[in-house]
C-alpha cells in the first residue's frame, strides 16, 4: 500500500535501499508505459528509461544536492528476482526499475548505474 501511493506521486524507494548521500545502493522504481497517451494517467515518470544505454548519465536532485550516475548496465529480470533489494553498503551506485515489457508486468527492466559526481547547491 505504501508503495502503491508513492507511485501515484511519481517514484518509489525500496525501503530496503539507502537515500542518496548514504553509504549504501539506491533503489528507486516507478511505472512506464508502452504508449505515450497513458504517461499522465499512470504518471509513467519512467516512461523513456528503455532508451538509455550504457554511458549515458543520470541526474537526481535530493535534499539540495545532486547526484550524477553513469549507466553501466540494463538488465531484464522476472518479477521473482528481488535479490537486488537486498540492502548493500558501501555501494554508491544506483538501481532504477521499471516494467518492461513497458505497460506489462512479465518482466523488470533494471538499470545500474556508478555515482560519478556529486554537488551541493
């Protein structure tokens, strides 16, 4: 349930994970979708996460620092393989996952990504 209704707000963090700035892996998943139309009614934020390929980088903003990844690696799980919730310190990297197929839940589309930079404002 309480995932169910960070989902509705946009992006979810395993409870299992760490926050950026900790000493541990970040976990972040939300919905995608595999038509456009439906982006606003699912709040599909990672509608284009299927199109980043490895190098590219990936920026998030939290607590008025950002946090600048590198994407490393894309991955394609079943729904049955959550051996990447486990909580790992000292693993400055960062997991974003989505469904994939986009707009089914038979798989997972996991993206891994190193923390490369990080900025205060």
């Amino acid at each position: 349930a309480e995932y169910s209704e960070a989902l509705k707000q946009g992006v979810a963090h395993s409870s299992t994970s760490f926050f950026p700035g900790e000493d541990g892996l970040v976990y972040l998943f939300s919905h995608s979708t595999n038509y456009e139309w439906f982006m606003k009614d699912l709040n599909a934020i990672f509608y284009l996460l299927k199109n980043l390929e490895a190098g590219d980088l990936i920026v998030l903003v939290y607590k008025g620092t950002t946090y600048t990844y590198k994407l490393t690696e894309k991955r394609v799980v079943k729904p049955s393989e959550t051996s990447y919730l486990q909580p790992i310190t000292g693993d400055r990297r960062l997991i974003l996952q989505t469904c994939y197929p986009p707009g089914s839940t038979a798989e997972r589309l996991l993206l891994f990504a190193d923390l490369v930079d990080r900025q205060s404002r």
